[in-house]
C-alpha cells in the first residue's frame, strides 16, 4: 500500500494560509437576468480556468448569500468577478469586496450601467482575461493528502455501489484520517433506518446529539414531504429497499469516527470525518428542498471547503462540477466501460476477483494525487461545469440541546 505522507504537488498558497489544487477565475451572477451576461463571458473566452456560478433569486437567501461567499473564499479560487443587472437584492459590490477581503483578484459590473449585453461581455472578457494573466504569478508551495479537504456524494446507485463504488471511496477515507486529513460525507437522507449505526461511530458525546438530532431531522423531512431518497432507477439496478441503498451509501465513509455536523459553507472545524447536514431546517413555509439533484450536493461539499469530490454512480453519470474536480468512481464494470469517455475510475474488479480492497485503494490514491497535481478529469476534458444552487432554509449550526441555532 502507498504510503499517502510521500505523495506530494505543488498547491497555491491563498492570503488564508490554504492551499488549492486549481487556480481559477470565478464568474458570478447574481440574479438569473444577468446570468446570460456570466455565461457568455465563460464562452467567449473558452479556458480551462474561468468557471460560473449563480444565484437566480432577484430577492434574499441567506443559504445562498452564505454559499457564494464560500465559494469565493475557497482555495480553488484565485479571482472573482461578478456580475449583476441593477436592481436585484444581492449587490456584485459586496461580493466583489468580499473576495478581495479574501485576498483575492475581484472585479464587478452592472449591466445597467455598462449599457446593456454586449458592452457588458466585453468588459467582463477584459477584465477576467487580466485576472488570468495576474494568476500565473500566484506563488505554490509544496502540498499532501493532510492538506487536502475530500467529500464524497452517491448518485444513480446499483447493487454495486454498496459492494465496491462506495467501498473503495471508504477506504480511501479511512487512510485520509490516519493521516490527520479531513472528510466529508453527506446525505444524511440516504442514511434511513441507520441511526443506531451512526451515534455509535459519534466521536464523542456533543457529536452524538448534533448526529441524532440531524437524523431525527432528515427523516422528519422525509415524512413531511412524502419523498425518501430512493428511485426507480435504483431498483433497476438491483436495490430492494432503502434501509439496503442507505447501507451501501453510508459505507462511503468509512469506519473512522465522526467527529460532528457541519452546515452547508461551513469548513470542517477541525481535522477528520465530518457529516455535511443539507437537509432544510424547519421553518414555517417548509422552505427549500434537499439535494434535488448530484450537483446541489455537491456544490454543498465543494462550499465546505473540498478540494475535489468524489461521485460515486453504479448506473453512471456524466455531470462535473465548478471550483472543484469532481472524480467519478463506479463498482460497475460494464458502466465503466459503457460510458469510459465519463468514468474516471472502474472499482468493480474488485467484485470480478481481478484487484483486492488494498491494491483498488492504492490506485484511487494514485488517481487523486495525479488530479491533485493538474491532471484533468474527465469531466475537467469533457468541459462539464455544472452546478446548482437552490432557495433554501438553513441555519448555520446546531447548538448543544440539538436544536438549530
């Protein structure tokens, strides 16, 4: 087995002391009547490096507000230039400010202002095409698997997701914490019928009651709104029931224990396994939805920090993510070879008898740290950029009692 403390690459250092493995200009909109603007600026300029994000909502959220600025403070980003009709409730100014705050390279505009569509793509390539230049003097420094901030999501599972996919992914946890990294798994919703399971893997007991409360939570969510994490294409793929989907779904994390809750845009408070609650807190309107779709999560996990994400679909998938290589792992081999232009990584010989637990692990580890060092995903290759960021009702902690605060 490799030992994960010499594999090492160069990662770029940010005015907060972190490191990332990306170096890229965010583009942000903040409303969707100037989402066009953003994305035609990402197009015309057609580089590896310029992302877009958004937020559609012409009036507040604070998930959304909290999400955004967590993106732009994330290591992965080094510029932010954002984008904004006029008179919507987020301001391109504030957000700018913050990046700059963050040490980053910031710019803004109102369309408005610049006089209409095109002046304002014109001046957003300018201004992003300087950002560029700028970054190619952003100063490395030597970084490892201890610097690195990991997150796990499963989506379109198969029977093979809970024997191989999510095990490898595991496994591959499990070495992060020996080595004082840090981990995040989520979907608590994918998590029904385990609650024993998971207080007792609580580090201590504060961990216990934020893990009971926010499981009691998410199924209460479930119950209200007549929907639990499970779907016909899970069933056809061999799954039986979701107390089996919610088994091979938690074992992606691991055995470690679980050192607590974290938020969404929350960092991880410490290093070691952490579970991200994305699940809406109650509220009066019963506001929002949970993970409506892989990219919702994991934008989730990528806004607490995570370098890169692993997806992990038994029935394969193509999506990517922006600010974040997104590595896609399947325990199926016929999906991986079905869909090799997509998947980055078969564990399904695992189940074949061609590799063992240990040797499919040292291979994952070789796969990050090559992605962690530049090499590109398959979705970095393909240009698949998605993301998603919802209306949604979330506090930003769980006090003592194990209520919201």
């Amino acid at each position: 087995m490799k030992d994960l403390q010499n594999i090492t690459w160069n990662g770029y250092v940010r005015k907060d002391g972190r490191l990332g493995i990306r170096n890229k200009v965010l583009v942000i909109y903040t409303v969707e009547c100037s989402s066009h603007v953003a994305k035609e600026i990402a197009k015309n300029l057609n580089h590896p490096d310029v992302d877009v994000v958004g937020f559609s909502g012409c009036t507040d959220n604070d998930y959304a507000v909290r999400m955004l600025l967590a993106l732009i403070r994330h290591p992965n980003i080094g510029g932010v230039f954002v984008v904004g009709l006029g008179c919507e409730y987020n301001q391109p100014s504030m957000l700018a400010q913050k990046a700059d705050d963050a040490g980053k390279l910031s710019g803004w505009l109102y369309i408005q202002d610049v006089g209409g569509t095109q002046s304002a793509v014109h001046q957003g390539c300018q201004a992003v095409l300087d950002m560029l230049e700028r970054l190619k003097l952003t100063p490395t420094a030597p970084m490892g698997f201890k610097d690195l901030i990991v997150g796990a999501e499963c989506g379109g599972s198969d029977y093979t997701s809970g024997l191989a996919g999510n095990v490898v992914v595991g496994t591959f946890f499990d070495q992060m914490v020996d080595l004082d990294g840090t981990c995040i798994f989520e979907e608590i919703v994918e998590a029904v019928g385990l609650r024993s399971l998971l207080l007792e893997r609580a580090a201590d007991t504060q961990a216990q009651e934020d893990l009971a409360y926010t499981y009691d939570k998410a199924l209460d969510y479930c119950k209200d709104v007549r929907q639990y994490s499970v779907s016909p294409g899970n069933f056809a793929g061999g799954l039986t029931t979701i107390e089996e989907k919610s088994m091979g779904a938690v074992i992606k994390s691991g055995s470690q224990p679980i050192q607590g809750v974290i938020k969404v845009s929350q960092l991880p408070p410490k290093e070691g396994l952490w579970l991200l609650d994305s699940t809406p807190d109650p509220h009066w309107m019963g506001f929002g939805y949970t993970n409506p779709n892989d990219n919702e999560g994991m934008m989730d996990l990528i806004a607490c920090g995570s370098h890169l994400v692993f997806l992990v679909t038994g029935r394969g998938n193509v999506v990517g993510s922006a600010v974040a290589p997104v590595v896609k792992i399947t325990g199926n081999t016929n999906t991986y070879t079905h869909m090799i232009g997509d998947m980055d990584f078969d564990a399904g010989t695992i189940l074949s008898g061609k590799e063992t637990l240990p040797d499919l692990t040292e291979r994952l580890i070789e796969l990050v740290g090559s992605v962690c060092g530049g090499e590109q995903t398959k979705a970095e290759k393909l240009g698949h950029k998605e993301y998603f960021i919802p209306y949604k009702y979330q506090t930003s902690g769980v006090d003592k009692k194990g209520r919201c605060q």
